[in-house]
C-alpha cells in the first residue's frame, strides 16, 4: 500500500496512491473511513490505522473516489528525524574514510521536512550546498531496546529522502557545525509517498540514485550499508524510545558533490531526483532563499 499526505481544499488529509509510470492517483480513504485520523503519523498511531487505511484503500480505490490536492511530504512533522552518516562502503571508500565501528548518528529539525515539488531553498549564507540520495525507514510501532530479530515489526514503510547538507557550514567552520549545515528549512525533502513495508522486499537490498538536471550522480544499492536498517534500530533505541512517525535517514551512496573534482553543489535553477526502487520518484528544484 502506498500512502501519502494531500493538501486538498477542505484540509490536509491521508490518501492512497496509485502510481503508474510516476503517474500518481489519490483516493479518499475518509470517503469509507471517516474516523481516520488526518495526518499519517495518527494512522500510525494507532493500533489497527495500517489494516483500517488498507481496508479503507481497497475500497476508495474499486469505487474511484479519487481526490486532488497538493502533496505535502508524507510525514510532515515527524517527532525525531534521525540521520546515519557514512553509512555506504562505497561512500566511504570514496571519501578516504574508515568503516565506523557504529552508526554515526545526527539529527535534522522537523522544520527541515518538505515534499515533493516543493524547492530546496539555499540559504544566502550558505554557498557548498550538496545532495545526498537517502532511503528513509518510517517507525510504525513504539519501540526501546529492541533487537534487530525484532527490529522489522517496528518499520511502518519506506520511502525516498534527500539529505540535503551545506558543506561549507557542516564541516568547513572551525568546529563543525553539523546541526546548522544539515537542519536549515527544506533540507529534508521526503516522497512522494510512503510504501508499507509489506511490499518492499528486502529494504537492504534496492538500487538508489540522484539524478541532477538529468545527469545521473548517484547509483548504487542499499546492499551496500555498512550497517542494516535492522541494526541501526536496534543501536539507536537503546538511547531512546522510537515512536510511530519517526524517520530514519539510512545514509548516502558515492557520487555525492564534494567528492568530484570538481566539486559539484546545488544551485538555483538545479531540479533534484531521487529514485529507489519500487518507491516513486522524489523531485525537487532548487532555488535562493534571501
């Protein structure tokens, strides 16, 4: 099931998605459901909001109760926005890095969220803005201390995300400023809409890319994490209890900007993609923001 978050004329609402060759159709769950929560993150919370939302889904979609809107990233305000860094092989042998004994972890303010379509806004202060393809693992069930065995009951779904990073702020100021050269506004575009972990597979084992202004600069594949999804929740919830909404950016593959020579950053005009099997397409242009 895919599920996405549309911005309509009578308020923000949950709809399931249709997607044919990036061709997207939304149907009203609320059209069979009318106690469904409005936001996704509600859906989550509760105990039976997946099987509600299928059921829901099932019918909207057999009876056509089709909706328009705009869409919003599928969680809007997530609770935690969690980020592993160096967390691809490749990635780090591109970088000259050695494998970390433990996920690197950091954080994105949920402020940073936006959805598809919507710009990446450039900070006038900020002038090495890069890209960085990510698969995100949305946390459906309440979890602390879990093991990884446990770890995939705890997964809502998955969808695209980009980790948008100011370099020259996340590791060119004396110090490091991580949290300001990774949380600025729109630097944590999701979407187009999350697919329930039911249908992916294996979510350690999809090709994922970037493509910038059609030119492809990521490809590579999830099978090469140095650490699982499975592992990082396990890891990262001994520290802190995981709640039904929260998302997890998995890590980057190689190819990301200040890595070429020379280097390549985002600006205004630039129009971003993100593509990981079997989850849609994340598009998103660039522009200034003064």
């Amino acid at each position: 099931m895919k599920l996405a978050t549309l911005q309509t004329e009578q308020g923000t609402t949950v709809v399931s998605v249709v997607d044919q060759s990036n061709e997207l159709t939304f149907f009203d769950l609320r059209s069979f459901d009318e106690s469904l929560p409005r936001s996704l993150k509600g859906i989550l919370s509760l105990e039976d909001g997946l099987e509600r939302a299928r059921k829901a889904a099932a019918q909207a979609e057999e009876t056509n109760q089709q909706v328009t809107g705009t869409l919003l990233a599928p969680i809007p305000q997530p609770g935690k926005v969690l980020c592993i860094g160096l967390n691809y092989r490749d990635h780090a042998e591109e970088t000259g890095m050695p494998f970390p004994d433990e996920p690197v972890c950091f954080s994105k303010f949920s402020s940073a969220v936006t959805g598809p379509e919507h710009p990446i806004r450039i900070p006038a202060i900020a002038k090495e803005v890069d890209y960085e393809a990510e698969l995100v693992a949305v946390i459906g069930k309440t979890c602390r201390n879990v093991s990884q065995a446990d770890a995939p009951q705890h997964i809502a779904g998955y969808m695209n995300g980009h980790d948008v990073s100011a370099r020259d702020w996340q590791i060119g100021r004396p110090g490091g400023q991580w949290l300001l050269g990774k949380t600025a506004d729109t630097f944590a575009p999701t979407g187009p809409y999350l697919v329930t972990a039911d249908e992916i597979n294996d979510a350690n084992n999809l090709p994922i890319k970037l493509t910038l202004n059609g030119e492809v600069l990521q490809n590579s594949s999830t099978d090469k994490f140095i650490f699982t999804i499975e592992e990082v929740i396990q890891f990262v919830s001994q520290f802190m209890t995981l709640e039904p909404g929260d998302i997890i950016f998995t890590g980057t593959p190689p190819g990301v900007g200040m890595a070429r020579k020379p280097p390549v950053y985002l600006k205004p005009g630039d129009q971003a993609v993100v593509e990981i099997q079997g989850l849609g397409v994340l598009q998103n242009p660039v522009e200034m923001w003064n």
